[in-house]
C-alpha cells in the first residue's frame, strides 16, 4: 500500500510540474495546431517531422474547447503514460521478490529506491516525462512489450504492444532486432522454434507496416530533407557519454549495465531449468532491456554507415537511461541473496548487489540535482536537455494579469506557442500585434526584459507593451 501511494505522490508532483510549472514547447504546440486539430483520420494519413502518430492521434480525441480553455491539457496523454511508465517500474522491481519465500521488511525500502533511481534515470527522461511529445509514449509500450514478453502471458500480447511502441516513435523499431535475438536464444535452436519465432515477428513487421502504410510518402519526404550522415561510431559514443547526468561515470555505468545485463541472464540460462527461469523472470528481462539498447545503437550506424537516414536527434535515445537502469536493478536483484549470505559466493553476491544498488542511487540523486534547481526557478532555458524546444512562460493566469489593451506580439518560435492562447488572450483583453516579422522590426524595442526577468534568447520570446508609445519589451524567464 505504501509503495503505491509512493508511486501516486510521485506521479501527481510530475503532473504538477508539467501543468503548472513547465512551458509548453513549440515541438508540442506546432504539432497540435499542424496536425492534431485536423482530427483523427488526418492525424493518421499525414506524415511530418513532429508527428509521433499515436501520441498525436491521442491528443487529436481531446476535445478542442477543453484545450482551448486551458492549451495545457493538450498533454493529458503524457499524463497517462507518466503514470503507466511509473506502473510499469514498480511491476519490473517487484517481479525478483515473488519468488522468495519470505520478504524481508527492507525489502519496501529497496524497492522504494530503485523506483525513485529509475523515475530520475536522467534528464532527457524528466523532461519527456514532462512534455506532452511521443518519446516516453513509445519507451513505455516498448517496456510493456518487455514485461509482457515471457511464456506466462499470449504472444500476441507483447507482438501488438511493440507495434503500437514503434507506432509511437519509429525508431523504435531500431530496439527489433535485439530483442529477435533474445527470443531465438530463449525458445532454442530447433528449427520449429526458430519458425514459430520468425512467424511471431513477420507477423509484427506487417501490421507495423500496414499502420505506417498511408504516411509512406510523407516519411520519405522527410528522410530527403534530413539526410546529414556522421562519422561512423560518432553518434553511439557521444551517447554513451552523455546518457547519464552523472557524466564522469556515464561510458563506463552504461557499458556495465548492458554487460551485466547480458551476463546475468546467460548464467541464469545455463544454471536454470526453464521451469524456474519462467517463474524468476528478472535475468531475461535485464537480457531484453540491454539488448534493445545495443540493437538500437548498432541500427543507428548501420542506417548511417549505409546512407538510408541519419542518425536520429538525441531525445530518440532518451529510452536507453531508463532501459539501464532497470537493467542493472533487475541483474542486482538476481544477484541478492534471497535469504541470509551463506560462504563467500554468497558474501560476494551480496556485496556486488549493494553496490550496484548504489550507483543506481547515486545517479538518481545527481540527475535530481541537475534538474530540480532549474525547474523549481523557472531557469527552463537552462535545463540540461538537448534541443529543449523553445518553452514559453505563458499561463492563462499570466495573461489574466496583464492589463487589458496589452499588446502581444509573437514571432518566431514563439508564434506556434502563443497560438492556442489566442482565445485567452482576446478574452483577457489584450490587442494582438498585427502583421508578421518584418512589420514587427519596424516597432520600437528595448532588450529589457518585462518585469524585470532574465533574456532567453530572441526567437524564443514574446514580446509585450502596454501601450502604442511604449516599446516592445521580451517576455523572458
């Protein structure tokens, strides 16, 4: 019950944080004023650059006056899937301990902190956890279809939950192959089982073919426009150096983990009859989470090297840290002895599972301090996230306190962010500045930001006067 009640507190501090606190961003906006307003059946039918398929099509069911009254409601599916992600952590560190006779009292509280350390993995992982965009929509399916994926549970369960993950955010489909490996080892290498596997995954390939099928062209317009190829490795190495917040330590701690990962399911394989592996079914997680994220990596340059598509933007990885951590607690679980230590080995296994747990912890407690100060500062321009988007301090209850007759004028990246405020803004009395940006240069302006706040950038402001003889000042944060 207490672990639980964690997992709401926890849960409802992200979405007040995401609500009330984090801007919107321009991705989410321009691709809820482009693409989810037009509807379901356009949201499905017509490819762009932003469009995470499903997570749009989910926000396009939303009712348009609900957003219009408050735009942040737009990332109501980010709040369901915050919530599932979190469901599905908890289920993972849970899954080791059922098959113990006993369950020490501090068990709770080891859960409790690898649950905490794998919520705060990194920042890339806060930030999506708080921006309604398609990534974490498609990690979290990605680790149904994991969790799902064991002889206990149909085939046809994780088969349609990975289709829908790759539906989410394509590159997704780059975790495939790695977890194909995985299966053809666990089902073994008699031909009938190498059959039933490959018929399982033609089966996925073609529904995920069919749900992409009218976006087709739109998807290879886009592979036209982003071809810009980089050095061989040159994309997997800076990711292994910058998964982790905890920078010093992140080639190494990645490198570990999926190691590890690998590692403990081998010995689990060679030890364990098949029976007890499919009642302690941590080690094939930890098989399946490390090697989704080395098949991931290895497509990338494949896809690269090859010259098909480049390398994707960093925010598609954002998976990997999470998938590292319930890694490296799922092998660290396996490892702890499930009664008191008895001999060396088991003295040894103990040790290397407190350890473990303490990287894991530790890493959680540096992501937590790299991202909260900015975040509870309003400093959203200092987030430690690539390509934050551009976010915007705008709130209904802002422009509720500007006096009536401001005017507003948004250019820029700010114009997709100011869009769905537009109502609210009539409402509130304030005027619109007319024209576009070059009717706007010829306005007065001053670089002292309105009430006295910090400049973020020039494309990524608005700008506010109270009267025609006044000049324009930035909205900044």
């Amino acid at each position: 019950m207490r672990k639980r009640l964690w997992l709401l507190v926890v849960w409802l501090a992200f979405v007040y944080f995401s609500f009330a606190r984090m801007p919107l961003t321009y991705d989410e906006t321009w691709n809820y004023n482009e693409t989810a307003i037009h509807g379901p059946l356009f949201t499905l039918t017509n490819y762009n650059f932003n469009n995470h398929v499903l997570y749009t099509w989910l926000t396009s069911l939303l009712p348009h006056d609900l957003v219009t009254r408050n735009p942040f409601f737009m990332r109501i599916p980010n709040w369901i899937t915050v919530l599932c992600a979190f469901m599905l952590i908890g289920l993972f560190f849970d899954a080791p301990f059922r098959s113990w006779k006993t369950t020490p009292r501090a068990v709770w509280w080891l859960q409790l902190a690898l649950f905490t350390s794998a919520v705060f993995a990194s920042s890339e992982l806060i930030f999506f956890s708080l921006v309604g965009r398609g990534y974490l929509m498609g990690c979290t399916i990605g680790l149904a279809a994991v969790y799902f994926r064991r002889p206990r549970f149909s085939a046809w369960i994780s088969d349609v939950l990975i289709v829908l993950a790759s539906y989410a955010m394509f590159t997704v489909t780059y975790t495939w192959p790695g977890l194909l490996l995985v299966d053809l080892v666990e089902q073994g290498a008699s031909p009938g089982a190498v059959r039933r596997v490959v018929a399982r995954w033609a089966r996925s390939t073609l529904l995920l073919a069919l749900l992409y099928a009218p976006l087709v062209a739109g998807m290879r317009k886009m592979i036209r426009d982003y071809r810009g190829f980089k050095p061989v490795w040159g994309y997997t190495l800076r990711m292994f150096h910058v998964t982790y917040d905890w920078h010093w330590i992140s080639l190494p701690l990645l490198t570990g983990i999926l190691a590890a990962g690998i590692g403990t399911y081998g010995i689990a394989r060679w030890s364990q009859p098949a029976d007890v592996r499919a009642e302690r079914p941590a080690p094939l997680f930890a098989a399946y989470l490390s090697c989704a994220v080395l098949s991931y990596f290895a497509v990338v340059e494949v896809v690269n090297v090859l010259q098909i598509v480049e390398p994707p933007y960093e925010r598609n990885a954002m998976f990997v840290s999470l998938y590292g951590i319930l890694a490296a607690g799922l092998s660290a679980l396996v490892w702890l002895p499930d009664g008191r230590p008895k001999g060396i080995s088991g003295a040894a296994r103990f040790v290397a599972a407190i350890a473990a747990f303490a990287i894991i912890t530790v890493n959680g407690a540096v992501t937590a301090a790299t991202m909260l100060p900015p975040l509870l500062a309003g400093m959203y321009d200092r987030l430690p996230v690539s390509m934050v988007d551009c976010p915007l301090p705008i709130t209904n209850r802002f422009l509720s306190s500007l006096p009536q007759g401001t005017e507003v004028f948004c250019g820029g990246f700010a114009v997709e962010v100011c869009w769905p405020f537009r109502p609210n803004m009539v409402k509130d009395g304030l005027k619109i500045y007319p024209g576009n940006d070059d009717a706007f240069e010829r306005e007065r302006r001053s670089d002292t930001c309105w009430r006295g706040t910090e400049f973020g950038g020039r494309g990524c402001s608005l700008y506010l006067r109270l009267t025609e003889a006044d000049p324009f000042q930035p909205l900044c944060y």
